[in-house]
C-alpha cells in the first residue's frame, strides 16, 4: 500500500483517497439534478406550494430562485477551479471565512445533508406502502418499505461512483419523459386556454410570496453537489462548475415550465382549489382521467425511484463529507476509510446509513401508536426536509461571502462581476431567503402556530455549528498540526 505525505497531517495512506476521475460534465449534471427528485418536486413540492400559499405565481417563483442562484454559480465555479475538496461547503467556508467557521459550516452540512436525505426516506416508505395496498392488496408497514430503500441505497453507495452515476442518469431522463407527457397533456387539455398566468409578477410578488420562495428552493437543494465531487471528475478545473450552471438552468427552465403547464391543466382559477383538494396526488389524478392505466402506473413507478435517485445523490454527498473531515482529523479518521476495489467512501457511506437507520427506527417505533397513514409524511419527511433547507440555504449565504475573500487574490485572473459583484448579490439574496425561511417555518413544518418544533429543528441545524467552531478554536490551541491542515486536503499540486 503506497503513502501521500502531508506537511500537516501523518501519511494518508491510497485506502484514504477517492477514486479515479471518472465524472465527465453529462454524468454530474444527472446526479445533480437526481438530487432535486424532478418529478418528486413537480407532483409533489408545486401542488403543495400552490395549495399552501395561494398564490398563482409559482412558476415564476422557480425562474427568481434560478436568477439567483446562477449568481452564486458565477463565483462557485470560479472557486471550484481553485479547490477541490469532497468537502465542498466545509473547504470554501474554511479557505474565504476562515477554518474555524469552515469546521462551523462542516458540521451544519453533515446535519443538513443527513436531514434531507434521511426525510425522503419517510416520503419513500409512505409511497411505496400505498402502492403495495393499492395494486396489490398487501398491508406493508411504511418503515419496512423504508428499509427497502436503505439496503439498496447502501449498496450503490459502496460502490464506485459511476455505477451511481449511471444508475442516476437512466432515472432522471425517465422523470423528465413522464413529466414532460404530463405538460404536453396539461397543456392540450387546458380548459382555460392558454395564458401566462402563472409567470406575472403581481401573482408572485403578493402576501405569501415568502413562503412561496421557501418551498420553492427546496426543489433546487442538491444542485451545489457538483464540487463534492471535484476529487472524482474528470477535469476538477472545469467539470463541476460547468455542471452547476447547466443544472440551475435545467432545473429553473424545466420546474417553471411544468409548474406553468399545470396551471394551464387545472385552469388558473381552479388550480390553487384542486391542488388544495387533491394535493400531491394532483398530477397523478389528472393521468388517471385522460391518460391509459400503464402509464399511471409507470408514473407512480417513477416517482418511486426519483425518491430512490434522491436518497442516493444525498447518500453520496454525506459520505463525502464524512471522507473529506476524517481526512483531515475533524472527525474520527476511520471516517476517511475508502474501497481500495472501487475507491468509494466506504466509512462515510456506512456511517451515513447507520444514522438513517437509527433515526427510521426512532420514528417507527414513535409512530407505532398512529392511525394516521401520512405519519412518515407529515413527520419524517416535513420535518427533516424543512431542516435541511434551513442549514443548505445558510451555508449557501456563507459560501457567497467565502467566495469574496477568497477570491481576492485573483484580481488579475477573475473580473470584478466574478469575485465581488455575483457573489455579493447571490449573499444579499440568500441571506433574505434565509430570514424568510426562520419567519416561515412554522407554515413549512404544516404547525398551526408557533410550537416547539418552530425554533426546535433549526436549532438542531445550528447548534452543531456552534460545538464545530468551538471544536475547531480548541484544535487551533491543542492541535495546531491538525489545525492547520484543515481544509488542504484533496488538493492538486
């Protein structure tokens, strides 16, 4: 076995290192997108928005959120030429704001990450539970759907990453074919003709529109996945910031464009009422009335294995971040452990499905006692994917700030849009988004008022931000060796 030396850290052995670039640009894009669940975020996240808000403007709300976002890109893949982490968020934050705010940031991430992607395995178990009764008569307990889930995705997440890659792909081009049947249907049925209604701003810019931004950022949470994998991808100058910016565009293009399609197929005066009656079920129930029963129930297939797509990307993205702070000694450094057959990070991924299966068995055992079959719904999914949102949204603002500082010493290579202007605007946008999240959450987590659980989940996002820097200013005291390494791994040359 063959050693790397640091000058800040003892030998990192080749069972320590990612493996071999694989990732070209059209793979990341795909594992990207699967992040965002296309056709989970169309029949599920637009028909809640509509229905929870009231407002008309929602497919419009999906173009706003890509503006700014494609702002935070611009630096993102200007940065990303320059660092080549797994641990994405955690090195920006680091090598613009500091190291102590980046161990801050890393652990936030670790809780986020793990939130969102251990909350869509409730939406998973509720999905696939229902469809089991429904087909087949069979009474399956949503938890035990859930561990379905889990195994496989434990198993993919062992595995090298273009396996997952190719997986991804084939799931996310099927979602796009469903979805973009349902919008040509939506839009031959429209019994209100068509119109743009929809995309005017009066119906988005209106009492709600900062909840209707709130739900809406959450179909885009995963698309800053790209620099995880910069250790990974073929050109770590070039491919995960290329990917970035074409992922925001699909993403932004593609959810306005069907969300706008929906509200052509339901009417614009109606579509707020029938999405309030029939909910996630919308999309599927305007198929069962004009479209033939296999591909109903292709659809709900496929909205089975977005979920599987989603948990995966996630699934990937915690590991990389368990690899990336065991490498350098934040964390245990048998978190750093890697397949020395397929160079994935083995550790991270076992870690990350020992935590989703003690948390599936907490809710399971909690929500023994419920009549209620949305229990996984309304709890495990709303809750954790809510909290998620919280700390991606505030590490995205961090990570704007992050890229002015470090991208200061590059004057001569970068323009004045590139390392303060973009940045700068995409910071005072999410940083507003940020606030509307915390003024909104109450709505987002389904309370009727405050309650507990409205300062309760996003202080379990914050607080280990808290115990991360002051971790790191005792590293800093105790360990400087260690200190100092923080955030240099994976570096090239």
């Amino acid at each position: 076995m063959t050693t790397v030396s640091s000058p800040h850290h003892a030998p990192v052995t080749t069972a320590d290192q990612l493996g071999a670039r694989r990732i070209g640009v059209p793979s990341l894009v795909f594992m990207i997108i699967a992040a965002s669940a296309p056709l989970t975020v169309v029949a599920g996240g637009v028909p809640s928005n509509f229905a929870v808000t009231g407002l008309l403007g929602i497919p419009l709300s999906f173009l706003v959120l890509g503006v700014v976002l494609l702002l935070f890109s611009i630096g993102y893949a200007a940065m990303s030429q320059h660092v080549h982490n797994a641990g994405a968020f955690f090195a920006y934050i680091a090598k613009g704001l500091g190291k102590s705010a980046g161990v801050g940031a890393s652990l936030v991430a670790l809780v986020a990450y793990n939130a969102m992607q251990i909350g869509i395995a409730g939406m998973f178990g509720f999905v696939l539970s229902s469809f089991l009764e429904g087909q087949f008569g069979l009474a399956v307990p949503w938890w035990a759907c859930a561990l379905v889930a889990w195994v496989l995705v434990g198993v993919l997440g062992v595995n090298r990453v273009d396996l997952s890659a190719k997986v991804l792909g084939v799931i996310v081009a099927l979602e796009f074919v469903i979805v973009l049947v349902y919008d040509l249907m939506g839009l031959s049925a429209a019994p209100e003709g068509i119109s743009a209604d929809g995309l005017l701003p009066d119906q988005l810019f209106a009492a709600g529109v900062g909840a209707a931004l709130v739900f809406s950022i959450a179909a885009f949470m995963g698309f800053e996945s790209g620099a995880i994998y910069n250790e990974e991808v073929k050109d770590p100058k070039r491919t995960a910031g290329r990917a970035t910016v074409i992922a925001i565009i699909l993403i932004a293009v593609f959810y306005a464009f069907s969300a706008w399609a929906m509200t052509m197929a339901e009417g614009p005066s109606n579509v707020v009422a029938a999405s309030q009656e029939n909910g996630p079920d919308l999309m599927f129930v305007f198929l069962a009335e004009r479209g033939p029963a296999w591909f109903m129930d292709l659809a709900n297939i496929m909205f089975m294995t977005s979920l599987i797509a989603a948990l995966l990307a996630f699934h990937n993205i915690v590991a990389r971040y368990f690899f990336a702070l065991g490498r350098e000694r934040v964390v245990p450094h048998w978190l750093a452990r890697t397949s020395t057959r397929t160079g994935a990070p083995v550790a991270g991924s076992l870690a990350q499905s020992g935590l989703a299966l003690i948390v599936l068995i907490v809710f399971a055992i909690s929500g023994a006692g419920s009549d209620d079959p949305l229990f996984p719904v309304v709890t495990l999914f709303t809750w954790l994917t809510n909290m998620g949102a919280f700390g991606l949204v505030l590490l995205m603002a961090l990570t704007s700030l992050a890229v002015v500082g470090y991208l200061r010493r590059f004057e001569h290579e970068y323009s004045v849009w590139t390392r303060m202007i973009a940045p700068g605007l995409a910071a005072i946008g999410l940083i507003v988004l940020f606030v509307m999240i915390i003024l909104n959450f109450s709505v987002l987590i389904g309370a009727e008022g405050e309650s507990v659980l409205s300062w309760l989940l996003p202080v379990l996002v914050l607080a280990p931000g808290a115990i991360g820097t002051a971790w790191a200013l005792w590293l800093k005291s105790n360990r400087p060796q260690t200190y100092a390494g923080i955030a240099t791994g994976g570096e090239l040359g």
